[in-house]
C-alpha cells in the first residue's frame, strides 16, 4: 500500500510540473507575442487565454485528476500482455539499428497510426466524443489539452498498442510522444502561418485551422499532426492559404463542459431508445399480420 502511495504522490508531482511547465508555456508565448507582433498586450492577451480557456482548463485538471492513471495503467498493461505473449515484431530489429533511424521512424510511424486514428475519430461512432475538442470557438495552443476521456483512450490503445506491437524500444516511443505533443501545442496556436515550402513536409498551424472549421471542405480533411505528406497522399490536404474561417461544431455550445462530457452517453442512450421502438414497431406489425390472419 505505501508503494502505491508514493507511486501517486509521485504522479500528482508531475502533473505540477506539467501544470508549471504550461504555465511558463503560455506566458513566454505571451512576451513573445508582445515583442514580435504589433496588435498590443491586451489584444495578444484576449488571444492567449480566450473564453473557451475555462473549458479547456476543466478537462485537463479531470484529465489528471481522474483520466491520466487508469489510463496509464492500461498502457502498462498492454506493454506487459504483448510482451509476454510474444506479439511484438521488429525488437531486435530495433535493438540493431542505429538510435537515430529508430526514433526518426518511430516518430514517423506513430504519425501515421495517428492519422488513420484521427480519421477513425471523425467516424460516427467517435464523433460524439471528439467534438469536444472541435467544439473550440478560439482555438489556441491550450486547445491541445481539450479532448475527451473516450478520444484519450482511443489514442491509448491504438497509437501505443501499435508502437509496442512493432517493437519500438520506449525512449523512441517516448520521443515520439513529446515530439507530437509540443508540435500538436505549435499547430494549434492562433497565428496564419502556413509554414512557406516547409508546409509540403509539415503540418502548418494554417492548416490544421482549416481542419477545425464549422463548415466547408476543411471539416474533411487535414488529419496528420506532423507530416502533411500523408494527407497529401491519401487525398485529405487542403490548405488554400491562411484560415479566417469560423471554427467550432454547429449546434454545440462551445464553453459548456459537463453537456460535451456526457455527450457520447446521450447519444448512446438516444440510440438505444430508437433502437427499441423500433424492435417494438416490428415486432408490432408481426402480430398484426399474425392475427389478420385468423
């Protein structure tokens, strides 16, 4: 019990530093944006900490406090049944290999599940979930943090169940991970740049915006989170140029957390409840045929 105990401690330790490390984040970008832009602190201000930053900050502290530890011991678990079942592919491969290939294809790999992850989020079945994060009205570097308990599972499962299936050491998974995770924070600020001939290998914060429209073509498309020549092979790029285009989702209000939280749940139980009145109007006109003919 005093394992486990300590084990948390620890945990909640580094959730405040992640917290601090956040913090220093967003208020770098904020003097940054000062020195470098023209539009005034106050502007550059409404800019870093939107309305939508109160939402945001209320799933990343439920994250922590409620999602982030069963979540990682899931991924542990996975590790330990691939590894002692024998379901692991390439590890001496890997074992071989010079560090630098490993990690550059890790980091490489792990882009491409998460795009047919992304992709499969879009899907009617996730959809109910992953609109939370769409649902952004202001989307900012903090909109990174805004994905519901349901997406972090998906992306659990899938990205890191694939990455050990194949047999990548964990330091290359590992950097992959904080590679996309500071890139996903830098394609999530709220600036125009389309990253200029750089944008035909990289995802672009421009591009991944026209990915968080309300409507239009942008809604369809652009779902790598590092390397835009996958949408680009798959038929899935659009970047027209800069995005001014409104962003959110249609009918969900974007600053309430509790309705987005419990959205998957409702649609599931609407569902349900159609799925039975349909169940009993058929099994309604059985009997009706059944007696009509006696």
């Amino acid at each position: 019990m005093s394992e486990f105990n300590d084990q948390l401690l620890n945990f909640l330790w580094q959730q405040l530093d992640a917290a601090w490390q956040l913090f220093l984040i967003a208020i770098g970008g904020f003097l940054s944006a000062i020195l470098f832009t023209k539009i005034g602190w106050r502007a550059e201000f409404r800019r870093l900490f939107p309305s939508s930053l109160r939402v945001n900050l209320l799933v990343y502290i439920f994250d922590a406090l409620v999602v982030a530890i069963p979540l990682a011991t899931l991924v542990g678990v996975i590790y330990s049944k691939l590894n002692s079942t024998g379901l692991v592919a390439f590890s001496k491969i890997f074992d071989d290999a010079p560090a630098w290939l490993v990690g550059i294809m890790c980091l490489w790999i792990s882009d491409f599940v998460g795009y047919w992850r992304h992709r499969f989020e879009h899907s009617a079945l996730l959809w109910p979930a992953h609109s939370l994060h769409h649902s952004d009205e202001e989307m900012t570097w903090f909109t990174l943090f805004r994905f519901h308990p349901i997406n972090r599972l998906s992306t659990a499962v899938i990205d890191y169940g694939v990455l050990f299936a194949l047999g990548f050491p964990l330091w290359a998974i590992g950097l992959a991970g904080t590679v996309r995770y500071f890139y996903g924070m830098f394609v999530h600020i709220n600036r125009p740049w389309t990253l200029g001939l750089l944008g035909v290998i990289l995802v672009s914060p421009a591009m991944h915006r026209w990915h968080h429209v309300q409507a239009g073509r942008g809604m369809y498309s652009n779902y790598a989170s590092i390397f835009s020549m996958f949408d680009r092979f798959f038929g899935t790029l659009y970047v027209p140029g800069p995005c001014y285009e409104k962003l959110g989702v249609e009918g969900i209000e974007h600053d309430e957390f509790r309705s987005q939280m419990l959205l998957p749940l409702s649609v599931l139980w609407t569902k349900m409840q159609l799925f039975r009145m349909n169940i009993f109007r058929s099994t309604s006109k059985t009997v009706d045929r059944s007696n009509g003919t006696h």
